[in-house]
C-alpha cells in the first residue's frame, strides 16, 4: 500500500499546554482529569458521540461509491482523493480530533448496508476510514480490511484470536490508534459492545489501590499469536498503563497474556500481585458506573481510540443461516497527527513511515483486504 498516498489531512494541531496537567494522587501517583476521563453513565446522557448522517450526507458518500464501484478498483486501489465527500470533511476532522485527543470515541449511524453489495459497503467504509488514517494490518495474513464474525474457530487455542469466535471479549486494545467497526448484520442474540476509559480505570485504581496502579505501570508479556514482526520474538512486553505527554496511556489484551503464561516457559511468570491487580482492571471496566454499552444496528459505525478506550464484546448467539450471521467490517487506522505515543508502546508495535503503530506486520506477507471472511 502506498502510505503517501491514504495519509489523511492533518488536523488542527494541539497545543500541549492547553491539555490538563495531572494532579497528584494517592502515593504521588498521576490523576487525569481531561477529555479521556469519563464515565459511561455520563455519556450515555449526551448524543455528541453520535452522528446520524443526514440524506444529503447519504447521498454524497452514495455517490462516491457508485463512481469507485463502476472504476472497478479494488479496495486498496482507492485513495483517498478517490472518496469525493467534501460536505462531510468539516465533521470528520471534528470526529479526528475526538478520536485522537479527544474523549476516544464516535459512533455513525446510517450505512445503507441493506441494499448495497458486500463491495459497496467495504468502499464507503473503507473511503470514510481515509479521511481518518491510514489502514494497516491486522493479523499475520495481512488484513487490511477485516471480517468479525464466527468462524467456529475454539478461542481456548493459542494462536486463535477471539475476533474469529462467538465467544465473549474481555475488555481490551487493539494494536493501531484506532479501531474501526461497520456492522453489517448483527447475531439472533447477544454480541453487544462495551467500552469504558482507560484514563478513568488509571484515576479510579489510584483513589482506590494505589499499590496497584503501581504495579501496573512495570512490564507484563503476551503472546503474539504466532503473528511475529521482523525481528521481534514471540512474545511482546510492555505496561498496562504508562504515562506520557500529559496523558495516561493504555494497552491491554488480558487473553494474550494468559496465553503467554500457559504456552511459553521463557516469559517470566506472572507475580500474585500483578493477577491481582489485572483482577482489579478487570472489576473496574464492568462497573456499570464507569462503563457505556451500545448496540450496533446495521450501518453503525463504532470508532474507537486503542489509547484511551478499552472495548469489550458479550458472547453471542448466531443465526443458523450462513448469510444471516453476525458480520462486521473492521479497520485498524494508523493517524500521523496522533498523539505523541511511550516508546514502550512504539517498540512493541512497531512502526509505520510516519511513526505511527503499525498494526501486525509480518515480513514476506503482502496486504490484502478480503471481501469475504478468511
């Protein structure tokens, strides 16, 4: 892919020191009171995060796909000049700016995924998604465009990432600045989304345990998933929470470190008091006064920041009909005028040209992006 090519227009620059300073907390550990700090219940109070596109909005973006569709481009041939919205621009630089150094999320509703073919829906998406970032893998088989849905693959598998299974998703983080979701059918029951802050996880382990926030900010190791970049081994190690520019920082997938636990005797075992504290983590985002839940319809699209928002899933129900069954499209952005990232974070990513997370990219594996599950 040409990276030159799908960068997305900067958007305003943020000044540092218009961003809160953290305050000091329990054992002179940081607090955060700033966009990313806030509570699901306080949210689920406000529409600002969600975005209805209007007809008009609708048929600019239907206009650009009928134009890519009739070109006859594959998906990673179109640019983002390619995706003519000009109406919608002064909003999504707004939702950008949200994403990035903002409260961490957006939600759009109103994809026409009924009546347009699986094409159809993958070139809005995918042309909506440029105008943020840049697409860059998501597994070892060089994904840029990424199916969610059942494959009946057993999530007790080492190597299989619960993306492919019906199966519950303990909250995480993604490896991009941000995580795209476009629903295009949903399950006969269940599969609802989740999300809570990260930042407010952070304040609300300080105020309560500060011995575990503590902990949290050393060294914990996961699994790759046999998905190894160049160079690195096959399992990576970075904190749960690290501090960096004003901001606190997040990154965890809990399975992948259990996984490591189970499968790999070179990464160091993990002490009662880093289980503990995880437990805490964990006890905190399904509070339901911190947490915010949603339910996709077709045509929503979820965005997400990986840095400030952890995202879970409940376990799901299919239909027993193949075309029937839950089905969503997933990107995974990188964004040149993110924040400023902890080089603990950097050097377990990896990064693209314009140093941003660069997903999961493995030598000799071209990308691809699937119109069909894979």
């Amino acid at each position: 892919m040409n990276q030159q090519a799908t960068r997305a227009p900067a958007a305003a620059a943020v000044n540092p020191e218009a961003q809160f300073a953290p305050e000091s907390g329990r054992d002179g550990l940081p607090l955060f009171r700033n966009e990313q700090a806030w509570k699901g219940p306080d949210m689920a109070g406000r529409s600002d995060w969600v975005h209805a596109f209007t007809s008009e909005e609708l048929a600019e973006i239907d206009g650009a796909v009928q134009r890519i569709d009739a070109r006859g481009l594959d998906i990673l041939e179109i640019r983002r000049e390619d995706f003519e919205i000009p109406s919608l621009m002064p909003m999504l630089r707004e939702t950008r700016r949200q994403l990035l150094h903002g409260r961490g999320f957006q939600v759009f509703r109103g994809i026409p995924v009924e009546r347009y073919t699986i094409r159809q829906s993958a070139i809005a998406y995918w042309g909506l998604g440029l105008q943020l970032g840049e697409p860059v893998s998501q597994n070892g088989k060089g994904h840029v465009l990424g199916h969610v849905t059942n494959l009946g693959l057993n999530y007790a598998d080492p190597e299989v990432r619960g993306y492919q299974t019906s199966a519950r998703l303990p909250y995480h983080t993604d490896s991009s600045d941000i995580v795209g979701l476009l629903c295009l059918r949903t399950a006969k029951s269940g599969g609802l989304s989740s999300i809570v802050s990260s930042t407010t996880i952070w304040n609300e382990l300080v105020e309560r345990r500060p011995d575990h926030a503590r902990t949290l900010l050393g060294e914990f190791h996961r699994t790759r998933w046999g998905e190894i970049p160049a160079n690195k081994q096959r399992y990576a190690s970075n904190p749960i929470f690290a501090p960096h520019q004003g901001c606190m920082f997040a990154s965890y997938v809990r399975s992948a470190i259990m996984k490591a636990q189970a499968t790999m005797p070179e990464v160091p075992r993990l002490s009662p008091e880093q289980i503990e504290a995880l437990d805490h983590v964990d006890a905190l985002a399904a509070d339901p006064s911190l947490h915010l839940d949603m339910k996709f319809a077709p045509g929503d699209i979820q965005l997400l920041s990986n840095h400030f928002v952890f995202h879970s899933r409940t376990a799901y129900e299919d239909w027993p009909e193949v075309d029937k069954r839950r089905h969503l499209l997933r990107l995974w952005l990188a964004c040149e005028d993110g924040p400023e990232l902890p080089p603990s974070m950097l050097e377990r990513l990896g990064t693209t040209s314009n140093g941003r997370p660069n997903g999961i990219c493995v030598p000799g594996v071209p990308f691809v992006a699937p119109l069909v599950p894979a």
